[in-house]
C-alpha cells in the first residue's frame, strides 16, 4: 500500500468526518436534517449543487469515453450543461415555492391524497438508487487503485461512509460535503487541465496532432458517429440529458435549503457556471489522455474507461498527483452519494412514514429516527447492487437514471405546476407509465439484451442505447390522455396555485 495514497484517503475521510460531527450536534430539527434551515446562500448552494450533480459519471466516466470515443463522448457534458436551462426556466422557483422537505409536498399542494405522495416517494427511491449504483462502482475502482484493495472490499467502505454521513450528519453535512467537493474538484482538475497543455507547449494544435496518433481511430476521433452513429441515438440521449436533470430528485430538493426565489436564481446561475468551465475542462483531460496514455494502454489497464483521469494524473505527476487527483475523485463520490441517501431518506421518512403511516402525527424525534433507519436500509441495497456491476462504464449507468426521471418524474412536476387541466388520475397514470416504460425500454434493448457479452443472451428488441425518445412522449402522453379521459376538480383554484407557485405570494395576501 502506497503511503501517499493511504495519508490522502485518511484526509479526506477525517475532514468528513469532522464535518459531520459538527452538523450531527445542530439537526435537531427536521427542517434542520432535511432543508438545513434554508440557511444557505445561493452561491453556497450552487457550489452544493455543482457537487451533487458532477458524479463519478462527469470526472471518470466522461474522460474515459472522450478518451476512448473522441467526440461523441462529449454528448454528455453538452447535454448535462445544458439541462440546467430547463431547471432554471421551468422547475427551480416552482419547487422552492410550493414544497417544504420533497418533491412529494409539490404535488400534495395539487392532490393531496396520499397514493400521489407514495407514488412520487416510491419514484424517488428507485432513481436515487440507480443513481447511486455507478457512484459507488466508481468509488470501488478508486479505492481498489488508491489502497490495492479488492473491490468488494472498496465499495463496501464506501457505503460504510456514506450511510454515517447522511445517517448522523443529514443535510447539513451533505450541503459542506458537496461545497469542499466542489472546490476541490475545480482545483484539482484545473491544475491537471494546465499540466496537460503544458505538455504541448501551450499549443491545441499540438495537442490535436498527438491525439491523432494515440488513437486508432485517427482524424476520425474528431468527427461524430464513433459512439453513436444514429442520429435518432444522439437525438434521444440529448432528450434524456436535458429533459432528466429537472426530473432529479437529488437536484431538486436542494432549492429548499435556501430561504428566497432570489437565492434559488442565484443557486442555478452559479452552479451552471460552475458545470460548463468543469466539462470544458473533461475536454481536455479526454484528450490529454489519449494523446499522453494512448488508446492501448488505458483499455489494457481498464476496458471501461473510468480509471482515464487518474492514470493521466500519474503519468504527468507521479504518485502525489495520482494520489491528489484519486482523493478529489473519492470526495465526489462521497458528495453525490450523500446527496442521493438524504434525498431518498427524505423520501421515505417525510412522504411514507410521517405523511402515510403516521397520518401528519409523528414527533420531530420519530421522523429523525425514521430517517436514519432508512438512510441506513438505502446503503446497504446501493452497496450490495454496486458489488455486481463492476465491469460497466458509469456512464452509462447515469444516462438510464437520466431516463428515468424525465420519462416519469418531468411529465408530473410540468404539468401539476402549469396546466389548468390536469388531473389526480393523469399524475398517477403518467407516473406509472412513464416510469414503467423506461425501465421495460432499457431492460429488452442491446445494454440488457446481447447474444455475446449481454445480461441476456438474446437479439435485442429494439436498437436504441438510450431510449428516451420513445419512454419521455409515453410518459407525457400518458399524464395528457389520462387527464383528458378524467374529469378535473372544479372546487381547486388553479389561479392562487399558479401564483402561489410562480411568486410564492398566496391569494389572500394579495387581497389583503
């Protein structure tokens, strides 16, 4: 074992710790463990978010695959950007309006009964879950590089650390967690970005010629069509990509942990900023890796592409960058999966437990002991789920979660928040099909269905990687027809909703 590697990960988990420590002593509130407070600015919280969003997928797996597929592997941090518009325009202030802990209370201020809250909390739990699987691969190959562990072994200390943050240190810690993630994250990738074009004498021109030879797809390497050749694909990623962000459970609820419209506005503004200079600097770090490691060697050290970055981070600064660059990937592995215990944790303990079972009558004490509970059911699931999929680019494990939440998710929260005609029965028949569709979709197409290296061995049903063109219109179409097909309540005031969630003003203060 490495011992610069060792005193790295000893850091990071010391400083997490202590963080959590320090937030364990103040939750002794719900509003505390789940929102902390609304006590953050809107640029912490766009830090926050930045560090929830850029997952393993952003600094390992998107590396690998510009590193291996050349342009097309840049697909995904075009689309992860841009979703961030539709957030902002259409989801962001809605949210932050009309919803206290989850997105549960968004739709309960609608339809109130509680099948829609078990449904949206059911909804939330299935994609922080798949969400949480590749973050916690990703950590497993991390610390299997790091300490020379088995992976088995890595991914199980992973979720150890996970579950002991979200379980003791709730919002509080995730949101400090995911800000120092963030900063380290900028630092770290910007030092390698600029080691990388120092490399080629400051020069892109330079830099594009050595790619051209450490890669066998040659100029081809800067043309589309080297990952995905069908245009009807890239359409269909691009949907789930920027259609699926406002659809994030993880994402979402964080527009509760600031206290006013202006500060969610500040939040989605500074966090975009953030995303789009780290993606341009994935650019890089993709092609430094070709042009410095070669297409060979990093498919012999890995098929999967996810190790990209920190085997460039040791072929241009030894052990100490390794070690540095391996320890800021681990904390963003840490702050994405806290993001998406506490989101889930608040999922069942907010909406199931105090809102279902216990009918709005549980104590603040029960519904914090409920969220531990949970918090700790949910890693122990991720964890054992991680242990299996090692051999599969993160990735692409991200894109079905992306899949996922617009094709089910989106349709409800649009249309609850901005169509008049909208109905219970259309939330729940849009939910279902939606979400039904998606995972049936990815579960008969070549991912699942292979006749040589698939889970099923078996011609695929259909051809798309990503089928978000198809399960995204079902999951509208589905919420449309079914309202269509219903009658809506004509007792609910869709005008003070819409103001309430437009302004977060209430009819009667408006005619006070």
């Amino acid at each position: 074992m490495n011992l610069t590697y060792f005193l790295f990960f000893i850091c990071i988990v010391i400083c997490t710790l202590i963080i959590t420590y320090w937030a364990a002593k103040r939750n002794k509130t719900t509003y505390e463990y789940y929102a902390a407070s609304g006590s953050l600015t809107g640029f912490q919280n766009g830090l926050a978010i930045a560090g929830d969003y850029i997952s393993a997928a952003s600094f390992l797996g998107i590396v690998g695959t510009i590193a291996i597929s050349g342009f097309d592997g840049f697909i995904y941090s075009i689309g992860f950007l841009a979703s961030y518009l539709v957030v902002l325009f259409f989801v962001a202030e809605p949210i932050h309006h009309l919803g206290k802990y989850s997105l549960g209370d968004v739709i309960a201020t609608r339809f109130p009964e509680k099948k829609m809250r078990l449904l949206m909390a059911s909804s939330t739990l299935i994609i922080s879950v798949f969400y949480m699987i590749p973050q916690l691969v990703a950590s497993g190959l991390l610390i299997k590089l790091l300490l020379n562990l088995d992976y088995s072994t890595s991914v199980f200390i992973i979720g150890t650390l996970m579950t002991i943050y979200v379980v003791f240190g709730g919002m509080v810690a995730t949101s400090w967690v995911q800000i120092i993630k963030t900063v380290l994250l900028l630092s770290g990738t910007f030092l390698l970005a600029l080691t990388v074009f120092s490399k080629f004498n400051w020069s892109i021109f330079d830099l594009i010629e050595e790619v051209k030879l450490g890669t066998p797809l040659g100029d081809q390497f800067f043309i589309p069509g080297q990952l995905l050749s069908n245009p009807l694909e890239v359409i269909s990623l691009y949907l789930a990509l920027i259609l699926g962000t406002a659809g994030l459970p993880h994402i979402l609820i964080r527009f509760y942990t600031v206290k006013n419209a202006l500060e969610v506005r500040k939040s989605v503004l500074t966090a975009s900023w953030i995303i789009g200079i780290f993606y341009l600097m994935t650019l890089m770090l993709g092609l430094g890796t070709t042009a410095i490691i070669g297409y060979e060697t990093l498919i012999s050290a890995d098929s999967t592409g996810n190790l990209a970055a920190p085997l460039l981070a040791e072929a241009l600064g030894g052990d100490f960058l390794l070690a540095f660059i391996s320890a800021v990937a681990f904390t963003t592995v840490v702050a994405v999966v806290a993001g998406l215990v506490i989101s889930s944790t608040t999922a069942f303990s907010h909406d199931i437990y105090h809102h279902i079972i216990k009918k709005g009558k549980s104590t603040e004490k029960e519904q914090l002991r409920a969220a531990q509970y949970s918090a700790f059911l949910i890693g122990i699931i991720s964890t054992l789920f991680a242990l299996g999929l090692k051999n599969i680019n993160v990735t692409f494990l991200v894109s079905l979660t992306f899949i996922v939440a617009a094709s089910s998710n989106l349709p409800v929260i649009v249309l609850t928040i901005y169509w008049r005609r909208f109905t219970q029965s259309g939330a729940i028949i849009g939910m279902v099909t939606g979400l039904l569709a998606s995972i049936i979709l990815l579960t008969i197409g070549p991912h699942i269905m292979d006749p040589i290296n698939g889970w099923i061995q078996k011609e695929p049903l259909i051809n798309l990687l990503n089928p978000g063109i198809i399960s995204i219109p079902i999951g509208f179409l589905s919420a449309i027809i079914g309202s269509l097909l219903t009658k809506p309540d004509k007792n609910f005031d869709f005008e003070a909703f819409y103001l309430k969630s437009q302004t977060g003003i209430s009819k009667d203060e408006v005619i006070k």
